[in-house]
C-alpha cells in the first residue's frame, strides 16, 4: 500500500487507482482463503459430532479422539473470522476509494450526505447557493463519520470565519491533505456506517445535574448483593430460607426507594449515547496521529489534556452503557431488585460522568473541528488546481481571476475574471435564457462560502475581504403558506437588506430582480432596492433578462456597470459561450428556445 508521502506526490486519480488495484487484490487473496476455511471448518465440525457420537455409542474412553478435531475445529473457525473481518474491511476501504473516484469523476451526486436537517429557507444563502441537499456543496465535501464533524462542517458553511482563523484552517487542510492514510483510516474504523452520537444531547447530559450521587450508596448496594447471593446459598445449603426472604424484602424496598430516580438516570443516559464504541474508536486513531500545524495541535492537545485520554474515557462510558443496556434481558429483570443491576450501573455511570462529563464539550468540538477540516483537505487534495484565497482589510473586495463553479466538472466549467470592490460595486449581467448568469452568480457565493470557511477555492486567484453573502437566486413560492413569488422574494431582499447592518460588508447576489411584479413597477423597485444596498455599504450583482434594469447603471456612473452573456445560432442549433463581456446583451433567444421544443410561435 502507497504512504502517505507517496500520495502528496502523485496526482489524486492515479494513487487513488493504485491504491484500489492493490485492495483489490488483497480482497480476491482474503476471499481465496475463505473459500478454503470455510469447507475445512464444516469438515472438522463434522469430524467433531462423529467422534463424539462413536465414543457415545462404543464407550470408548479415549477422549482425545474428540479433543482433537475440536480443537482443529476451533483454530479453523478463528481463522476464518479473521479473515471474514479481513474482508469486510478491505471492502470498506475499496467503497472508500470508489467513492473518492466518483467524486473525481463527477459520479458523486445522490451517493452521499446531504445534510437536509441543516437546510434552513430564511438563511441569507444556503438554499440558493445549493449548500446542502442532493448534488450539493456539502454532498461533495462531507466524509465525516460523526455528527459532531457533520455539525461542524455545516456551521463553517453557514457563517464567515474571521481572516486569521481562516489562515489557521489553510494550514490545517494543507497538512491534511498529505494523510490520505489517516482519511482512510477514519472511513473504515468500526463498522460500515456513521456514529449515532448526538453531539447537543451528550453535552447536555454531561454538563447536567444528576438524581443520584454516587459513593456510599455504591458500597452498600455491593453489600446489600453480596448478602442476598449469600443468603440463597445458605438456603439452599443448610435450609435457612427465612434470612434469605428477610434480605430479598430489604433489597426489594431499597430497590423500590431508588426505582424513579434509577429509571430517569438510565433513560437520560441510553438516549443521549449511541454507537460510543465508533466514537471512541474515531478518536483512538486522532490521538495516534502527530500533527505540526498549530490548529491541529492545539485541537489534538484537547483530546489529551491533563493525561486524559478521551478515547479510552469514551470506551469506558460505552462499557458501562452495554452493561446498563442488558437490564432490559429478561433474567436481569427477574434478579434486579435484588442485586441491583441497573441502579449499580446507572450509579457507575454518575460516577463517570462526575469524571468526565464536562470535558465532553471540548472532546466533541475538537473532534469535529478535525473531521471538517480532514473534509477539506479531501477536497484540496482532490483538485490540486485550486487555490486557498488571499484576504485583505481593504473592503468591500471580492477579485478574482478564472473564477469557476466548484460543482461543475473542471472539463465542462467556463472561467472569467471579476473585480467587485471600492470603485465598481454594481454588475449588471443582462443575457438571454440558459446563457449562465444564474450559475455565474452561484459560483461567486459559493466561492466566497469556501474562502471564508478554510478550504480551496476554484480559481487561479481570489483576494477578497471579509464578506457577507446575501443571495436571491432560487426564490420559491409557497401554495401551502399562501406566498406568492413577488413576496418570497421581497422577504428575501429584506433579509438581504438586514445583513447590511451587521459588521461585515455584504456581497449582494440578485438574480432576475423583481420578475414577478409588472415592468414599470419592477424598474422603479429594483433601483430603489440596489441604491439602498450600495447606500449601506454592499457591492453586488444583479442578473437580468430585461433590458429596462440594465438603464440602472447609467445615473449610478464609474460605480456601475452593464456586463452580459450572450449567444449564437450554430447550424440552427442555438450556442453559448458562457464568457461575460462589457455592455448590454444586443440578443435574445427567447422565440428559438420556445420553436427548438417544438411550440408554434
């Protein structure tokens, strides 16, 4: 298998491919062996249930003739489950490495996270910039196998990051990038899915008071158990039965003391943790790795602090769970009340999380700073041809130079170049249908959304300044809730609008303007509209089919200016270009595109 210093070297396909030929047939090698263990392992079963049949039947009493195919049978059949896992994991890590060739090859869409549950309609830009959903930014970038790194990464696509913590998390991904091994290693430690763990419940059930105080009462349960274990055997062994029914009656009544609070503990604990052992397992081998960027060792240093390791701590916790969890089997339930199982384990539990509890924070929020940037570094290593942005203190600036669309393949994506800044605040994009001014507006936010989260941007070369983002790309209306489209998008210009008086300048996207209200009505409003956001500071773009909105340019002088697509008839065929050029569009397509799908106009 290549290392990690191998894999800097070479570009991502290529060691992506040779990594997948080697598990390949490594997996054909496992499986080979498994179709030899598996009949060798049914044979000495068989040998096995003979013997032991014809030394019933003879009466011979050389039991060695059972013993050793028995024995055989057990070294076969632990053989043949380590090869078994064998398979499972190479099978784990050959999904792994095809789904990073999917990516590659623009094969990813539907095959992964959304992050739907993060989706929410009144931000500023997620849902028009395509941030989560099927086909979506998050889709692309999330391979975190915990909620926390899930949360995390969402959090950094939702809000801007400050310059120098943005810096930070460039150096962080650049490190990253070069430990394929290490993202290897995380998409196939445990098993095949992602940890149940939620993030907010555990916290809060660490951090939270508890029922019971564990100590003394621990002690005198372990008594009040050992003598009702003691009082059934001296009933058993000298017919002393009226101490054992004396016990049973007080460990049954201190059973019944305890049994709401036993109850709410347990039940507390068991929603809040699932799938601790992945958890801990995902931290185990964090912990193993030895980092050199300051964000990464600050991050890694928490989950080590004061000599407690937070993987080991968390297996603890996820022992004592498995153990509270069996108080639900039928035999347990029966001897509860009087040995105290789950009061015992839910006290022990208490115990840990006087312990350890607040240091679940920490644990929790370094972890899933380390996957999300682990996130990123995939993606940077996955397309070394893009860049990590430039940030300035010379705002409002975005300028950028064969700026592209991070989700459109590099073979099909159209570069242009655009300087949005103290002189030129305003672009006027006019164009005809399908020509790409809404997806040119998109791949400036969702650049924008990458360079102020810490990942590689897909351009030659982006210098901006803090921004931001306020979107009105994708505008919906709404039957159920009675909106039509002209007031979901005014609701959305005002939450635009609203960004403007916050600490950062905002960088306006605003596609079609006001198409849903008459001609006269729209030129008045849509003026009105970008003179208020250039008033408080924004610079933007604002995309148009209708020629009258392009007029806005001219009383607002060198502040703005009237850029376009266009298009061209190709043997009958209409072609687009996708390159923006200086002007008003002089064309329009409108009446081609209707006859191309067969309409008589």
């Amino acid at each position: 298998m290549s290392n990690d210093s191998s894999a800097a070297q070479q570009d991502p396909e290529s060691e992506y491919r040779n990594r997948l030929e080697v598990l390949r047939d490594i997996e054909s090698r496992y499986k080979q062996t498994a179709g030899k263990l598996g009949p060798a392992t049914l044979l000495f079963l068989a040998v096995s249930v003979v013997s032991a049949g014809w030394i019933v039947t003879t009466r011979i009493s050389a039991i060695y003739w059972v013993l050793l195919p028995v024995s055989l049978l057990i070294l076969f059949a632990i053989a043949h489950e380590r090869v078994i896992r064998a398979i499972r994991k190479s099978s784990r890590k050959i999904a792994f490495y095809e789904r990073c060739l999917a990516r590659i090859g623009n094969k990813w869409m539907g095959t992964g996270e959304t992050g739907d549950r993060f989706s929410d309609p009144s931000h500023p830009y997620a849902r028009d910039l395509d941030v989560f959903g099927a086909g979506s930014l998050f889709e692309l970038l999330c391979t975190a196998r915990t909620r926390a790194g899930e949360e995390i990464l969402a959090n950094w696509l939702l809000a801007p990051a400050p310059p120098d913590e943005v810096r930070l998390r460039n150096a962080a991904v650049t490190e990253l990038s070069k430990r394929l091994d290490l993202r290897e290693d995380l998409a196939v430690v445990g098993k095949d899915f992602r940890s149940g763990v939620k993030p907010e419940a555990l916290v809060m059930w660490g951090e939270g008071a508890s029922a019971l105080n564990p100590g003394f009462l621990q002690i005198l349960l372990l008594v009040l158990g050992l003598l009702w274990i003691c009082s059934l055997i001296a009933w058993a062994a000298f017919d002393l039965r009226y101490p054992a029914l004396l016990i049973s009656i007080v460990n049954a009544g201190v059973a019944s003391r305890f049994h709401q609070r036993t109850s709410k503990g347990a039940s507390a604990i068991e929603e809040a943790a699932h799938d601790l052992k992945l958890l801990s397992q995902v931290l185990a081998r964090i912990e193993g790795e030895r980092f050199s960027s300051s964000k990464l060792v600050s991050l890694h240093a928490v989950l080590q602090k004061d000599g407690v390791v937070s993987s080991q701590s968390i297996a603890r916790l996820n022992r004592l769970v498995d153990f509270l969890v069996s108080r639900r089997h039928l035999a347990v339930k029966v001897l509860d009340p009087f040995v105290f199982w789950s009061l015992q384990w839910t006290l022990a539990i208490e115990s840990w999380r006087k312990k350890f509890g607040r240091a679940i924070a920490p644990w929790l929020a370094s972890l899933g700073e380390i996957e999300a940037l682990s996130d990123l570094a995939g993606y940077a290593y996955e397309h070394p041809q893009d860049v990590f942005p430039e940030f300035t203190d010379e705002g409002p600036l975005f300028d950028a130079e064969g700026l592209a669309h991070p989700l459109i393949p590099e073979s099909r994506a159209i570069r242009n170049d655009l300087i949005l800044g103290s002189n030129l605040r305003l672009i006027i994009i006019s164009g005809p249908n399908m020509a790409g001014k809404s997806t040119f507006l998109r791949s400036i936010g969702i650049n924008a959304v990458l360079a102020q989260c810490g990942a590689p941007v897909r351009a030659n070369k982006l210098r901006l300044s803090r921004l931001a983002v306020g979107a009105s790309v994708c505008v919906l209306d709404s039957l159920q809730g009675g909106i039509s489209r002209f007031y979901a998008e005014i609701t959305r210009l005002k939450v635009i609008a609203d960004l403007t008086d916050g600490p950062l300048p905002v960088l306006f996207l605003l596609d079609e303007l006001l198409q849903g209200t008459n001609s006269h009505d729209r030129r008045i409003g849509a003026e009105a509209v970008v003179r208020n956001l250039l008033k408080r500071g924004a610079v933007g773009l604002l995309t148009t089919h209708d020629l009258a909105l392009a007029e806005i340019a001219a009383p607002l002088g060198a502040t703005a200016a009237n850029f376009h697509f266009e298009d061209h008839l190709e043997n009958g065929k209409l072609r687009f270009d996708h390159r923006l050029s200086p002007g008003i569009v002089q064309t329009s397509n409108a009446l081609q595109l209707m006859r191309s799908i067969g309409l008589d106009v």
